[in-house]
C-alpha cells in the first residue's frame, strides 16, 4: 500500500489514518471531504446521510449523472471504492445519535440541526470539524465536542443567503482541502485539541481572510 501513497509519504503517516472518520451530510463539503480522505488513505470513513441524488447535486457534489435517483451514500460509497480503492461505511441519518467518539464533520446545511448534534456530542470523546458555505464564503470551525456549541448562532439569526443552500464547486472543493488538512493535523497530533480551536472564514468575492484562529 505504500507504493499508493509514496508521494505523500514525507507529509503524513498513513499508519495513523485509521482513526474513527464520521462525515454526517454528504452533499457539497461531504461528499468531496470523503473522497479526499479516502485518497490520502483514510480508511475508517462513515457516511450519515439520506437524501436521493438529484440533477443540482451534478454541478457542485461529486456525483455522476448516472447517480441520479441513488441514495448520495451509496453513489458516494461506489465512486470512492471506484477512485480510492478505500471501501466506506455508509449509515441512516438517525445512526449519527450513536457516535460516541472519533472525528465527526458536520457537513450539513442546517444551524438547528448542528445545535441538536452539538447537544448530544458535548459529553463524548468527540473532535467536530464542521464547513459551512454560504455562496462565495467559506467557513470552517474546528473543536472538541464540549466547545462546538461555542461556533453555533441562533437558528433564526441565519442569513439564509449565507448558508450551505447557495453552493458552486471551487467553494466546496476548497472547504474539503481545508478540512482534509485539519484531519491530517489531528491525525499527527499537530493539534492541541485541549487548548486550542480552529475558526477560518474566507470570501472568495474579493480573498480577504476575515476570520483566522488556531
């Protein structure tokens, strides 16, 4: 297998890749997140989501028209297997409640349904890395699971032209890369989970980083 990835070997430890992965939501940022991950070499990846394949998934997630109708894990659980050789794990939506440690990314488009997540994790040995999109804007937090809810906004305060509704292919791709770098990191204990949080927000209009922590 290392022949695989003999041109990262000098970047990242593939034996360390086998911690727990859970991608929850695999439309925009998920599915292009897991197919990232599989081909850097993680091979412990489960997918959580339950919507069909349809033709606006085409332009922005990695699906193929001939995905259309599909359940997105099963496409996804395909084309990966296809591109990685990785085989993942796909799960119904209510198996998420169950996760009880590992990496969780939140790939969702729904504050109210992070905050129900966010709620169940706070007490598990959970790191969360969550992307959200809006658009031309780019989010990514990054935290264990008891300061996760620390990220989250009222639901009802949400620009529902900056969520995860308005997408377009370049801004999904690059939350992926930069979640990916983040799984990379937690992997080889470049991040000092107790301490510290990751907060990044980018706009594409015009790249200016307005947000940047670690």
């Amino acid at each position: 297998m290392d022949n695989i990835y003999k041109g990262q070997l000098s970047l990242i430890d593939n034996s360390k890749l086998n911690i727990p992965i859970h991608i929850i939501g695999v439309g925009g940022i998920g599915s292009w997140t897991a197919l990232l991950l599989a081909k850097m070499g993680c091979t412990n990846i489960t997918i959580y989501d339950d919507d069909v394949v349809e033709i606006h998934n085409t332009a922005s997630q990695f699906f193929k028209h001939s995905d259309l109708g599909k359940k997105k894990t099963e496409a996804i659980m395909e084309s990966i297997k296809e591109f990685s050789g990785i085989t993942i794990k796909i799960k119904e939506n209510i198996e998420e409640e169950k996760i009880k440690d590992g990496l969780v990314i939140m790939a969702i488009d729904s504050m109210k349904e992070r905050i129900r997540l966010g709620e169940i994790y706070k007490d598990k040995f959970i790191y969360i890395i969550d992307g959200r999109m809006g658009g031309l804007q780019a989010e990514i937090y990054a935290s264990k699971a008891p300061k996760y809810l620390e990220t989250t906004i009222d639901p009802d305060k949400v620009d529902k032209g900056k969520c995860t509704e308005k997408a377009i292919s370049f801004n999904c791709a690059y939350i992926s890369s930069m979640i990916s770098n983040l799984v990379r990191m937690f992997a080889m204990d470049l991040i000092d989970v107790d301490s510290k949080q990751y907060d990044f927000i980018y706009l594409f209009e015009n790249n200016t980083i307005l947000k940047q922590s670690k």
